[in-house]
C-alpha cells in the first residue's frame, strides 16, 4: 500500500460510532435514561426526524442540568461523545465510565487545542459530538455568552452542525431532583 493510499484509509470517516460503545449506549439508554426521561421527567421530543442518524455530527445545546448530557444523548436518539470539563475525569470509577461513553476533557475557560482534537478525532470515528454553547451550565437554561468552538469544529470536520433545545431541565439541576410535573423537560432539534 503506497503512503498516499494509508494517508487516505486513515482519513476515511466511519458511518457509526464503535461497536462497544453503540452496545454500551443502549444497555445504558433502555434500562435507565429513556424510562427516567419518560416517567420520570415526563419528558417529549419534538423534531427527532430533524436528527441524521449516521454519519457524525455535531450537536449544540443549552446546558442547565447534570442531566443535560444523558437526556440529550436520549432525545436525538444516538450516542453523542461530549466534550467534559477536565475535573470529572480526576474522579476514577466517574473517568472510566464517561470515557466508555466516548467524553473527552476539556479545560475550560480556556482555548483548549486537546479538546478540539480529540473532538475532530471522534467525528473522524463517526460520533456525534455534543458542545454546550456556554461551556457550562446556566441557571435559567438560556444562552447568554455562546462560544464559538462548536461552529470552529463543525466548519473544521465539514460535518452538519444541530441545533438543539433542552426546555425546562433547569428545574431538575439538583443532584437529586423531585419529578416536576410542569414543564416537563422537553428537547427540540431544528
């Protein structure tokens, strides 16, 4: 094989994420996040037919609750590797568990080139990468101060970019929320 022929093999995107993880996902997904966004939250989805569900992708949401990210994952309906501040990883059992996830660190508050690559290597693999425009959740779950990393990444990878909206998960940013009957979460992709 000439260095021409490797260099193009290892650009060569892949259509879907690792088996392992795929497999992961949905033992995680059917047997605790979908039951807890349905019942639990009484969660809807409006706008899932919006979601390509091959081939990566980045996904850019507002961030209010520790349980954005799984109920996120949920709503689109694949598995999405999201870039996690760098102290969760210092957290052994937590580390091993987010990595299987496909989470990689990120300093925040800070222009981090780590993160940025290892963000182009999942898309490279065939992840959705999910990116909170804030780098950090927000009290009320609105947007104030957007970055642009996500736009950077997805221009970078040449990859489609979604917009997507979690409604009322700040109500559920306790660690260990009380079911709240309104508004029930709620995730919209356009």
């Amino acid at each position: 094989m000439t260095r021409q022929a490797e260099q193009d093999k290892t650009l060569e995107r892949r259509d879907r994420e690792p088996g392992v993880n795929l497999l992961l996902y949905y033992l995680f997904k059917w047997s605790i996040i979908t039951p807890t966004f349905r019942t639990y939250f009484r969660g809807r989805i409006q706008g899932i037919e919006n979601v390509p569900q091959h081939g990566p992708l980045v996904v850019v949401s507002n961030h209010a609750s520790y349980f954005d990210p799984p109920l996120l994952s949920c709503a689109i309906q694949r598995p999405v590797a999201y870039m996690a501040k760098e102290e969760l990883f210092r957290v052994p059992v937590l580390k091993q568990a987010i990595t299987l996830y496909g989470a990689y660190p990120v300093k925040r508050f800070a222009a981090d080139r780590a993160a940025i690559r290892a963000a182009l290597n999942a898309l490279q693999q065939g992840w959705a990468v999910g990116l909170f425009l804030e780098g950090t959740r927000t009290p009320d779950g609105r947007i104030h101060d957007p970055k642009l990393g996500a736009a950077a990444i997805a221009a970078k990878a040449q990859v489609p970019l979604l917009p997507v909206c979690l409604w009322g998960t700040e109500k559920s940013s306790s660690v260990l929320p009380y079911p709240n009957p309104s508004p029930s979460p709620f995730a919209s992709a356009k």
